[in-house]
C-alpha cells in the first residue's frame, strides 16, 4: 500500500476515534523504516489526527514536485518534524513550498546550534543575482525568512531556548534588512545618482532596531519596529535631496519586507516610534534627529530607545545616535513620575482593551498580569536606576531580570515570578502564532485553539489553568508595587518568629508557612539569635538592629534558598553582630539587605567570603566597584597600589591581610558579574586565571625573601645565582582556572649548589623551604582564611618524588620513565612564578619533547589513552544512584581533554598551533586543521562549554570544590535555575537539566569511543 493511502488509513482510524491501539496495526508494519519512525513520533505527539493531516499535505505537495519529501534520518530529525507538523497548518504550508530545502534545516545533528546574522546574511546574498528586480528579491528575502521560520520552530519546540529563539529570529531580520537596504539603495542610485555629501564624500544610512526588535526577543510574528536614519541633510543624490533619496528607500525597505510575495511577506516594519510618530517624516537625518530629542524628548521616547540596538546599514552611525541618547535614555537623576506615566499607559492599554470587548479569553501580551506588565516593570525599573547604575542598561527582559536582582531592586522570588511568567507567556504567544501565521495574542478561554496551545505545550488542562492563573496573580502583585515605598508584606506572618518564649516547634510551624525547608533546624538558628542581646530578636538590641528584624525576615524568605540564606546570616551575625555598624549597614539600605540576603541564598562559596568580609558588599556593590577592575593589568596595577601602601613593608602580617581581601574581594567581584551573567564563560577562567597567578607570584616573592634572609641566596657550583621556576599545570596552566580550582605545581630549581649565608645549605634543601612555605601560605588560614588548595603530586615520580627537582632531573625523568598521563599533563604547563628565564627554556624543553620528540612518537597511544581513561572513570568517579561526575564520570571533561591531547600529540609537530594549552582553543585549532570535523568539534565545543558552565555554578552555588551533579530534586533545581532553566510545562527546571545533561555526557562518550576505536584499528593495519 502507498504511503499516502496508508496515511489516510491512519487519519480515519483517528477520526472514528479507533487509534487506542494504532502503533499494534498492520498498517503501521507496511510503512517503509525511515515513514514509520515519523509516523510513529506523530502518534506519540499532541494532536496526532492533525498533524497527520498536515504531513498529508507535505507529502502531496512534494510529490507535486515530482518526489516524496525527505524522511527523516533519525529519531531526533522525526520528532523534531512531528513536532513542527504539530504546531499547525501554517507551518506545514511553508514546508510544503519547498519540502528539500526547509525540510534539510530541520534534518540536521545541531539543530539547536545557532545561525546566526552573518550565515543567515551570506545564505541570502547567495540566492541574488545581478539585475534582480525588487520584485524577485522580495521573493528571496521572503523566502530565507521561511526557511527559518521552520528551522527555528523545531529549536523553539525543545531544542533551545526561547531566548536564543528570539535573538536568531532578531539576526534573520537583520539579515533581511541589511541586503534590502542595499538592494534599495543600489536601485535609487540607479535612478537618481549617489547620495553624496557636501565635498562629495559618501552619504551612509543605517537602521536602528527598536523594542523587542531591538532587544532580540522577536516574536515569529512580530512587527520589527524601526528608524531609519541618514549621515546628513547637507549634500544631494543628483537633482534630488539627501532626505527625498532616503524616504524613497526606506520606502522600498518597506516594501521588500512587508508587501507580500508568492512566498508571503517576510517581516512587518513599524515606523511609528521614529521623531514625531505616524506624523513624522519617514527618515532623519543624525543631526535632525539628535535636535529632536533634545527639544521634545519625553519619558516614552526614553522608554522607546530603551531596548534601541543597530540592526543594519552604517554600523558608526546607528551607534553614533545610540550612544549620543544613552545620557537621555538613562539619566543620572529621573523623577518617579515617569513610573505614574508609564502605569498610566499601562491603564490606557487596558482600556482600550476592554473597550474592543476582549472578553472570552486571556491577551497575553497586553491583559492583567501579562506580557506587559512584566515589561513594564523591568523598565520602570530600569529608567529610575540605570543612570546610577549602568549593569541595568541591558536590552533584553530576562537579563534585565538578573540585572535588578543583583542591584538589590527585586528580590530572587520576584525575579524568579516574573522570568517564569515572561516564559511562559512568550510560549503561548508563539504557539498562537504559528497555528495559522498570524499576529495574535489571545488566548481564548475554550474551543480548538485553547486546546491546541495547551496539547502542544504539554500541559493537562487543569494543569495549564492553574499554572497560567498563579502566573497571572503573581505578575500582577509585583507589578503593583511599583507605586509603592517597598513591597506590601503582612508583618503578622513573621510577627510570630520575634517572640521571646516562643516554643521550637511553633517556630517551625511559622516558618515551614515561610517558605522554609529545613523548618526545624531554621527555629534551632533563630534561637542562636535570640541568645545575643545585642541581635535583632536579642533582649538588649541597638535601635538599628531591632529596626531590622522584621525586613530580614521578608528578605530571607525571599532569597532563593531560605534555609541557606538564614544559616549563613545567623554566622554572619555571630561573628559581627555586636558591632553596630553591622546592623547599621542594612538597617539603613534596604538594598544592601536585599542583595545580601540573595547572595547568601544562592551561592554558599560567596556566602563564605561574606562572612568573612562583609563590608565587601558595601565596597563592591553600593560604592560602585564591582565593574571597576575589568581587565588582568588593571588587577594586577590595584594589587601593587594597595601592597605599596602597606606602613611596614617587612612585615609579612600586613603584607599577607592585604593580599587575602583582595584576594576574597575579586572573587566575590567575579562571581557576582558571573551570576548576574555579566561575565561569559572565558571571561570568568581568565579573571580567575589572573588571580590566581597574582596571588601565586607575590607569595612565592615573599616566601623566598624570607629564605634568603635566613640562609643567604642560592648558586650553583660556579657562583651563578641558582633560581627556581614554578610550573603551573592544569586548568591553572591552561588559564581555565574555576571557583575552588586546585593549582596544580611543579618546583624546578636551575641546579645543584649551596646557599651563601652563614646558615648554608643545599639549593635543594633551600628550595624544598621555599616550595613548603609557598604552599602553607596558600592553603592555611593566616590571617582570613585559606586562599588555594595546592596539588603537588603531578612532580616527577608523583607523591614519591621529592617536592622540588632540578631542572636537568626533571628532564631525565620525562625522557627516561614519563608516562603517557604524564606527557599529557605537560601539554599544560606554564611557568606561573618564580624565574621567568628559567621557566621559559623549561617551557620550550617540553613543547619539543612532548610534540618533536621520542614522546610525540609513541606507539600505543590510543589504546593506553582508552585504558588509563576506564581506570579514571572506575576508580576516581565513583558515579552512583545519588550523583555523576562531571569531571571522571562517563563521558565528563576528562573525555574531552584526552581527546584533544591525543589530537594535540599526534599534530603539534605539523601543526604549531595545536600546542595551545587551553583545551577550547587547541579544539578549534584540530577544527581548523581538519584533524576533526567540523560536526565533532562543534558538538565537543559546546558540550565542554556546558560542563564547565555546569561545574563553575556547582560551585559557586554549593561552595565545594567537588564535581558532583546531585541528583536529588532540590539540588537539581536551585543549580538549574542558577543556569536559567524554567519549568517547561510538567517538566521541572531540574529534569531539563538532567536531560541535558545525559544527552550531552552520551554524544561526548560517542565521539570518544569513535575517534580513539579508529585510531586503535589504523594502529594495527
């Protein structure tokens, strides 16, 4: 039977509701393998009858075209497209226009791995011609924006986030515009002559993206709202002025994007928040413009050009005006009656809401509690404090979020209320969208589209009303708050908690009510308070302290973990309480309270650093340095100031207190940039890298000062100064430091010889002091507490070796008995302190050992690699029901890092720029050399990427230095949601996480398995 027939056998069975039992039927048995896999995705889908429907229509169509469309390859590929064929009619007829080519973007491994402007850009540019009309462009441009309409359906639908969605969708209309505007102004200057300013230089243009254009946060059918600009009125295109060339343009922009095609039409572009609105002039000029806004610019253009980005034409000139209006958009002083004027055209909004009689069902973008509102609270928001503070001139909603957070001007449950909201509803508005391709946002309270927007999200239905409902309330309480001093709390909740005699167990009643987990153990804590007198809830409290108890108690509920948060307050107040000051810094900024109560909620490594320095929140957040030292010289120049100051420069107690709170403030500073996501992945190993490095090089210098003062310098047997070098391996080596890192050392003196004080000894002796009292300084509190764990064992012939070795032994040893793992720990190495001379030839003696030498040689490497990696994975992993490793565990970081070393070994003769030692930069340089594929290298680029990401929150939230993934729920989701997942439908942030996390650990375990299998195979022929 054809495939058609049978599909039709399948949509009847449906229809007369007999499809209980279709994945049993005969039918089903007669479909070729590469059908039924995608028959089979659909029937296990939402919507099944439908979707079925909708490939029908697919197949006819390709079919039509002369050929069946093309199966999906594999599972992945088939659910993707039952998921897309799910979603509506309208996206099976873009499929159906082009089944081959849309079909194949939806086909691919990566499908979750983005475009981006500059491939989308390039596709297009290769589908124009010379001499196209613009009619045939319009047709193209439309036609790209399809294609990837459909691909960014199927990331959309699981495969990503709605966030990357949104910037890929933002990137597809740059792309988009960026050819039109060239295309219309090639055509105008065929027309007209060339657009030249006075002296005739050339005259340029650029588009400035605005709103959720400009924020990247698209819709699939949202307007792109935009300006059009130009350089300047002063100069002609021909007979014709600047400003009448330009408005034709921007009209054939117009015109490309929006008028429709036999493709569509590709973007809707607004222009009603140019200067002057819908009575503006289409186009401005720069300096028409900038006169404008500074003559009637209001607190709705400062709203407009919150979110204004440069999105095409001339890159200076968008930024030009960008940046001029940055003091406009964000001054340093604004009013709080822009909060009124924004509330009041929030109240407008809804008025005009009710008045179309929007009554049977929810608008999500524009109802109580919807899309808006969350908007409009972020960017009140942002408007009052962004002058002051420039971390919260962030475009998109969501990383605005995170921004208010970690400036103390919402607190985590707010943030975490809003972001789920925004999510959600940012869901359903897309689900909406692509049902029939229009531009809607009502959800209706009943009928067909209701149900098909819950199915297709994967909610019950109760389900769904519940959730969108607590979404509603939750939205629209915080929101209400923005007319208000602080945030409404009913203080008879923790009224209970500041009782004195107050039994254990009805704290614990109070305070499970609160939000408190550990319940019990929390009332135990607040007892520990209750005992000092001078605390909040103490018997003799100073007037700042008892002014603070009730708003600690809201702050603390509202932290992301409550019962941490209380816990690391309670040590906190142990240890400073009876200094005023302490109650004084937060009785007096309720901000300062705010932020300190989510930091210690959410990570317990900053929490420890807290505690030990508390006025570092006043120093790093309030008095505005948390930014400041933004690069490594930067960091390293603020350490010798603050060392130069020291009163006693002898005096290694000074000394050492200066070096350790700078030490704890920098990384407090990168770990809170870290969480804010102010701070990409490298950004973090490299400032982490530097400090460590830093801290490294002045302890060394100390340490060997002392020595030499107690036994005299060091020389080799001729008299010459003997000096040592420290190596440093590992992720310190490597620059790829994380929270808690170990630094992995190896010492390397110069030579034999003898010191030449009266007290003489050996250089080895003198070195093994050096080396010792280099590593009790590191990993001993001296004066605030243990600054880094250090792992010596990696020296030559490891924990039975001696601590320090010559330079001539070290490489008698790598030469004559270095191990494979050995070798591979060297690729690493980098002379981190001590003599920068000796270091570098030790440097380049192993680059040519490791990479020119017997070692780059050596047979059996692969099989060695494998075997040496099962040990790890067996002996050190200790993976169980409870926990993975993400380092040893099965398909971890050590996978990656072995395979880039063995990929490093067998070319870093050939090919230098393989011996880099960072392991992304030595993958990317395999990639480049076509030592592995480009699929391979792209899969283990963001698989290490994720784990790494993983492990730094792992740490920074729990504070341990281990690289366990708990699999308990609670764990799960507080480290998931530090990584911004949010519950999707039934599944929780913490499952996702999981998924993704197996998903990943399994592709990298492939590879693995695959490259070293062939490797092992090509050895033996």
């Amino acid at each position: 039977m054809e495939t058609l027939a049978l599909i039709d056998q399948l949509i009847l069975a449906l229809t007369s509701h007999r499809g209980g039992a279709l994945s049993d039927r005969q039918a089903l048995g007669e479909l070729p393998p590469d059908v039924l896999r995608l028959v089979q995705s659909v029937l296990s889908g939402p919507m099944p009858r439908a979707t079925l429907i909708n490939l029908r229509k697919v197949i006819v169509a390709a079919q039509d075209k002369g050929a069946d469309p093309p199966w999906p390859p594999d599972e992945g590929s088939a659910s993707a497209l039952a998921t897309v064929l799910a979603a509506g009619p309208d996206l099976s007829r873009l499929i159906a226009r082009a089944p081959a080519r849309r079909l194949a973007l939806l086909y691919v491994p990566s499908l979750a791995q983005p475009w981006g402007r500059e491939a989308m850009e390039r596709d297009l540019r290769q589908r124009v011609f010379e001499g196209q009309s613009l009619d045939e462009l319009r047709e193209e441009i439309c036609g790209l924006r399809n294609d990837h309409f459909v691909r960014l359906a199927g990331c959309e639908f699981g495969a990503t986030s709605l966030e990357v969605v949104g910037r890929e969708l933002a990137d597809l209309a740059d792309a988009c515009l960026e050819v039109a505007l060239e295309a219309s102004i090639a055509a105008q200057k065929k027309k007209h002559g060339p657009p030249l300013l006075e002296g005739d230089l050339p005259c340029s243009a650029a588009i400035i993206g605005m709103g959720k254009y400009g924020a990247r946060e698209l819709n699939f059918c949202s307007d792109i709202d935009v300006i059009f600009l130009y350089a300047s009125d002063a100069g002609m295109a021909g007979t014709r002025s600047l400003h009448e060339f330009y408005a034709a343009v921007c009209r054939d922009v117009v015109s490309l994007l929006s008028e429709p095609s036999a493709e569509g039409y590709a973007f809707r572009v607004d222009l009603r928040l140019r200067p002057e609105g819908a009575r503006g002039p289409l186009c401005n000029s720069l300096g028409a413009a900038e006169s404008y806004y500074e003559a009637w610019g209001g607190p709705y253009d400062r709203l407009a050009w919150l979110k204004a980005r440069h999105a095409a034409g001339e890159a200076g000139l968008g930024e030009s005006l960008i940046a001029t209006l940055r003091p406009f958009v964000f001054p340093r002083a604004l009013g709080p009656e822009v909060v009124e004027q924004l509330r009041g055209l929030s109240r407008k909004i809804r008025a005009e809401l009710a008045m179309r009689h929007v009554t049977d069902g929810f608008d999500v973008k524009l109802g109580v509690g919807g899309i808006r509102d969350v908007e409009f609270f972020v960017q009140a928001l942002q408007l009052l404090h962004g002058g002051r503070l420039p971390a919260l001139q962030r475009r998109p909603t969501l990383e605005s979020l995170e921004q208010l957070l970690f400036a103390g001007l919402i607190s985590d449950d707010e943030r975490t209320h809003l972001a789920d909201a925004y999510d959600l509803y940012r869901r359903i508005e897309h689900r909406l969208q692509l049902y029939d391709g229009r531009q809607t946002h009502l959800l209706p309270d009943a009928g067909e589209t209701r149900e098909h927007v819950v199915a297709h999200l994967g909610y019950e239905a109760e389900a769904f009303v519940s959730e969108l409902e607590q979404r509603r309330g939750e939205v629209s309480a915080i929101y209400a708050t923005l007319d208000e001093g602080d945030h409404p709390e009913d203080d008879q909740e923790v009224l209970p908690l500041l009782g004195r005699d107050v039994e254990r167990e009805d704290l614990a009643r109070v305070l499970l009510g609160l939000g408190f987990r550990q319940a019990s153990w929390a009332a135990g804590q607040i007892e520990l308070l209750k005992e000092k007198p001078w605390g909040p809830l103490g018997s003799r409290p100073s007037p700042e302290a008892e002014r603070l108890a009730i708003p600690l108690f809201h702050e603390l509920r509202r932290s992301p973990d409550p019962d941490a948060a209380l816990g690391h307050f309670v040590a906190l107040s142990l240890r400073y309480g009876a200094y005023r000051g302490f109650w004084r810094l937060f009785a007096e900024n309720p901000v300062a309270l705010r932020l300190l109560c989510s930091v210690l909620g959410t990570s317990d490594f900053l929490a420890k650093i807290l505690a030990r320095q508390p006025e570092l929140l006043d120093h790093l957040l309030l008095a505005g340095q948390l930014t400041k030292i933004a690069e490594p010289t930067q960091m390293a120049s603020e350490l010798s100031r603050r060392l130069a100051l020291v009163e006693d420069a002898d005096d290694p107690e000074q000394r050492f207190g200066v070096l350790e709170r700078f030490h704890d403030e920098q990384m407090l500073r990168v770990g809170l940039l870290d969480i804010a996501g102010q701070f990409p992945l490298e950004r973090v190993w490299q400032q982490l890298s530097v400090l460590a490095e830093l801290t490294l090089g002045h302890v060394y210098q100390a340490v060997l000062q002392q020595a030499v003062s107690r036994y005299g310098a060091p020389c080799l047997a001729d008299g010459v100064p003997a000096t040592m070098a420290v190596l440093g391996l590992g992720k310190l080596g490597g620059a790829e430091m994380s929270y808690g890192s170990d630094l992995d050392l190896i010492f390397v003196y110069s030579g034999e010889g003898q010191t030449s004080g009266a007290r003489e000894v050996s250089n080895h002796e003198f070195f093994t002091r050096v080396a010792q009292r280099l590593i009790r300084a590191l990993t001993h509190a001296f004066v605030r507490g243990a600054l880094y764990s250090v792992d010596a064992r990696l020296r030559p012939s490891g924990s039975q070796g001696t601590l320090v070795v010559s330079a001539q032994h070290f490489k008698d040893y790598n030469f004559r008995q270095g191990q494979l793992w050995e070798r591979q720990v060297l690729i690493k190495a980098r002379c981190v302190a001590g003599d920068a001379a000796l270091g570098g030839d030790l440097e380049r003696w192993i680059q040519h050992f490791i990479f020119e030498g017997v070692a780059a040689q050596a047979r059996g490497m692969p099989a060695e690699i494998v075997r040496l990696r099962q040990r790890i994975e067996t002996e050190l992993a200790g993976e169980n029901p409870r926990f993975y490793n993400l380092k040893t565990g099965r398909g971890g970081l050590l996978d990656i890092e072995f395979l880039v070393q063995f990929w490093q070994s067998r070319g870093g003769k050939e090919l230098p720029a393989l011996r880099a030692r960072a392991t992304l930069e030595a993958l990317e340089a395999a990639r480049a050399a076509g030592v592995v594929d480009d699929e391979r290298a792209k899969k283990l680029d963001v698989a290490y990427r994720f784990l790494r990401r993983l492990e730094g929150r792992l740490r920074v939230v729990q504070g341990k230095g281990e690289e366990h993934l708990e699999k308990e729920p609670w764990s799960l989701e507080v480290v998931a949601r530090r990584l911004g997942y949010r519950q999707q439908g039934a599944k929780s942030s913490g499952e996702q996480l999981l998924d993704d996390y197996r998903e990943t650990v399994d592709g990298v375990r492939t590879i693995f398995e695959d490259v070293l299998g062939a490797a092992r195979r090509e050895e033996q022929e």
